[in-house]
C-alpha cells in the first residue's frame, strides 16, 4: 500500500494500492478494449454523462474540498476554489462534447465532394502532479471523454486519494470501466508501461520539464502524441505607471496561491525602479498580515510544503541568494511552526546570475528586481528556457500590446494575477511545453483529423 500523509502535521490520511506491474497491463487494457465502444456512443450521450458526473461532485464539494486540504495542505479556502475550477473543465467539457465539428471544402474535382471529420485519437495515458489533485484530473480526463477517447490516469503519490474519489464518483455517474481507469505505484514502471504501448495514442502530462523530456523520449518509438505542460519561471513585471494596489493584490494571491507551488507561480518580480521602494514596502506590509497554518479553516493560510525535498529546495536557493548579496526584508528561514512550514520570504538587492533567478521556485518566495526600461525587461523576462506564463502591470495601452507580442510566454497576463479558467487555452512555449489545455483548443489536442474524397458522384440531370 502507498501511505499518504498531511504534511501540514505529518498524520496519516489514508492508504491507496501500490499496482503492480501486471496490474498496470491489466488496467492499460481495459482502457484499450473499452475504446471502440466510448468512441462510437453518440455525443449527447458523454455529454450527459459528464454533466451526471458534475453534479455529482458538485454536490459533495465540502468532502473534496477538506480530503485535499488534508493530503496537500492547501487551505480549505484554496482547496474549495480548486474544486469549483476543476468542476468548470467538466461542465466546459460536457458541452463541448456536442460540438466537435468538421468541415466541408470546395472539390478540387467535379464529381466529388470534400468532407474533413475530427475523430477520436484513441486511448489517452496522463500522468498528474500532486499539486492541484482535483483539477489537473477533472480537466484531463473530462477532455478526453468529450472527445471520445478512453483515459488512464497516473496521480501523484502524495495526492491520489482526492483522484480515487473522484474515480468513484465517475462510476456512479455511469462512465464506465475501461473508459476512465487510474493506477498508483511505481512512477518508471507505470510511465515506461504508458508509453511503450502501441496501442496508447497520446500521453498527457503536467509536471517537471525533466520528467517531460523522459517521457517524450519514450514516447518517440510509437510516435504518440503529447501534450505536455510542464516547468515555468514567470516574471512579474510592474511599471512605473501601473496601479500599485491592484498589482500588490496580483501578486500576493498568485505567489502565495498553493505556498508558492503552482507552475504559473511568479518567479521573478520585476519593479521599475520609480517605484521600487514604494511597492516593496507595500509588499511587505501585505505579507505580513497573511497567516502560516494548517488549512482546515475558513481563512486563507499558507500551508506547509508538500515534502522534506520541497522544503530542502526553497531553503537552499534563499540561502544561496543570501550568501552572494542578497537581502532579506521579510522570512528567509523555516517558519516557526517547524514540520514543512517557510516563512513567507522577501528578497531584495538581486542579480540574475543567481540560480534563484533561474529555477522554478517552488516556495513563499518574492525575488524583488528592479529595471529602469521597457526594453531592459523585456529582455530580462525572455533569457529563461521556460515560457509558461508573464504577468505585467501598466495603464499603457501600446506598451501592454507591445508586452503581449515580444515576451516569449504561452499566456501573457495583463494587469492581473489570475490566469485560468475552462474556456481559456492553458500551455507553453519553450521548455514549458506545448499543447493546450482549456478552451475549444484544447479538445483539438484529443482528436485527429480525417481527410474523405467521395468521387464518382456524376451528375442527375444527365
């Protein structure tokens, strides 16, 4: 059995199956043999499904909302916005399901007609992180049951509790086994059992970029498809002209969202230098009334870190900018609750020589930086392989149009610091990954595209 912990007190929460390796293949073919039947049942039908499923969980949000609050440590205010943000991808997705449509193009010859179909990919393998367990799977596994594939999840082993329940309650919705299976053990095992298999047409993947390069790799012999979202190190970037309140309130939701451990995270925060100290002593103050705690509350907390190797991580890269100049205005250290709890942290006086410049930090960290021009930043944001997602704060309309085309970014964010929702495309470029998630774009990244010639039609009147 796989024992899963709060790491919030480190008690136990429950226990899941360690699948063995037969029992992978085993899974993997049910997922298989289960296609031909899902691909062919009528779109209405896995519409209704979906929606069956939906209010099912949404019924039952309070119960979601504290398992995760339990096995991640988010707070149950964070836990709760998770639950209705996964709950809008299966209610997006269970309407998008009527509306994969196809085309009709002008003949090229006079007695034949042009048809272009959308069908089903084929069975779908994803692998999910631990750190949103209830959204990264609703919105996975509702996209590929749109589309008319079969899907087999993988879920962290830190998280998978919140998955099985769901699972659950997708059988009692109605959708079938075979259509929807999840596995829990060995990550290389059930991985390289994933993407050897012929007969698995895509993978999709939310994670590491180094995770998602071995994947790609082993993927290559069976040429599947991939969709993968993978590591980020977004800038935050303030200008001089921008409403200080309105992108303190951004930042300190988006940086503290998850303690920090959220891809789309800002990483690098750029404040031009007319109004640095001004904002970074509003920082300071906002950071300050925001409270270090388990999360099985109604208020918004900062949990701890998912594991000692979260926590080893954020400790290292603030000490290591500690140690080459940098300067400490708020945290820097273990939070005194101990266990997997870091202080909120700000940093001042960097440089973007230091490796916290360039890792995805993982933690309740704000790495301040200063520029002086439009140019310098936007320079300064795009040397990173990553290209998830940029943030930017200005009341200039040309030079917020300028940002959105020159920063090397797959989402570019505007005077805000929310990002998601189910009727937006979500992916990267670089080494952030491609593919998108969300959005009428994203069941694209589940079908294929079917060329048909009907020729021979002649003509009636003759």
């Amino acid at each position: 059995m796989i024992e899963v912990r709060n790491p919030a007190d480190g008690s136990i929460v429950g226990h899941v199956k360690h699948h063995s390796e037969q029992e992978v293949r085993e899974a993997i073919d049910r997922t298989c043999t289960a296609f031909h039947a899902w691909s062919r049942t009528l779109a209405r039908q896995r519409s209704d499904l979906l929606r069956k499923w939906f209010e099912l969980v949404r019924q039952d949000r309070q119960d979601f909302g504290e398992l995760i609050s339990r096995e991640n440590g988010k707070c149950l205010t964070e836990a709760l916005g998770e639950i209705d943000y996964g709950l809008g991808f299966i209610e997006w997705y269970a309407e998008e399901a009527r509306r994969v449509y196809g085309d009709t193009i002008p003949s090229h010859a006079a007695d034949a007609a042009v048809l272009v179909t959308k069908d089903p990919i084929g069975p779908v393998a994803s692998i999910t992180p631990w750190n949103f367990p209830f959204m990264m799977i609703a919105r996975k596994v509702a996209t590929a049951l749109a589309a008319g594939c079969t899907i087999i999840i993988k879920p962290a082993e830190e998280t998978p509790l919140t998955a099985y329940k769901l699972l659950e309650y997708a059988r009692h919705a109605g959708i079938p086994e075979g259509v929807f299976e999840m596995v829990t053990g060995d990550p290389a095992t059930i991985g390289g059992l994933m993407t050897s298999d012929p007969r698995i047409r895509k993978i999709s993947f939310t994670g590491s970029t180094q995770i998602g390069r071995l994947l790609a790799r082993q993927s290559a012999d069976t040429l599947k498809k991939l969709t993968m979202e993978l590591g980020g190190n977004a800038p935050f970037i303030v200008f001089d002209d921008a409403d200080i309140e309105q992108a303190l309130s951004g930042l300190v939701a988006a940086k503290l969202r998850n303690s920090g451990q959220v891809c789309i995270s800002p990483n690098r925060i750029y404040v031009q230098a007319g109004i640095h100290d001004r904002f970074v002593q509003r920082l300071k103050e906002a950071v300050e009334q925001v409270r270090v705690d388990q999360g099985l509350q109604p208020d918004f907390v900062v949990g701890p870190l998912i594991n000692q190797a979260a926590l080893d991580k954020v400790s290292r890269l603030v000490e290591q900018a500690q140690s080459s100049g940098a300067k400490t205005l708020l945290g820097g250290r273990l939070h005194n609750n101990g266990g997997l709890f870091y202080a909120p942290t700000i940093l001042t006086h960097l440089s973007d020589d230091m490796e916290i410049c360039s890792t995805e930090i993982f933690g309740p960290v704000f790495p301040i930086y200063t520029f002086a021009s439009e140019q310098e930043v936007i320079a300064r944001a795009n040397a990173t392989e990553y290209g998830l997602v940029a943030y930017a704060f200005t009341r200039d309309l040309g030079r917020a149009f300028r940002l959105s085309r020159d920063i090397e970014a797959g989402m570019v964010i505007l005077n805000s610091g929310s990002v998601g929702t189910a009727s937006v495309p979500f992916g990267g470029v670089k080494q952030s990954g491609y593919g998108r998630e969300g959005s009428y774009y994203g069941i694209e990244e589940y079908v294929h595209v079917k060329y048909m010639l009907m020729a021979g039609l002649g003509d009636a009147a003759r």
